[in-house]
C-alpha cells in the first residue's frame, strides 16, 4: 500500500517503511508474479484489494 502511496517509486517506499529499496523491489516483484493485476497496471485495483485485506485481515485464511 506504501508503494500505491509513494507512486511506486521504490526509493521513497523504502524511506517511509524502512527496508533497503532492493527489498522493496523484490517484494513489489513477487507480488507482480502471484496475481493477475500488475501492480504498476493498476494502482487504484491493488489498492483498493490491499485495503480490504487491512480492514478484514482473517480474509487471506478463508480462501
């Protein structure tokens, strides 16, 4: 969600949530490869479905 914030740019992510910026890369890139939507794609898509698993967190555990 950090990153949808930042307008994907790696380097501000990183400074907001404090990792280095490769992981934020890396993290940004398995998320690309384990859904359909390509995060860059799509922001307001991969936003709004990163706030349902915020606001409903047992959501992930029933599929």
């Amino acid at each position: 969600m950090t990153n949808v914030q930042c307008g994907f740019n790696t380097t501000w992510t990183a400074s907001r949530i404090c990792p280095h910026r490769n992981t934020v890369e890396r993290r940004v890139s398995k998320a690309n490869e384990l859904t359909l939507v390509k995060v860059a794609d799509n922001p307001a898509h991969v936003a709004a479905a990163l706030l349902v698993l915020y606001l409903v967190p047992g959501l992930r555990r029933l599929s």
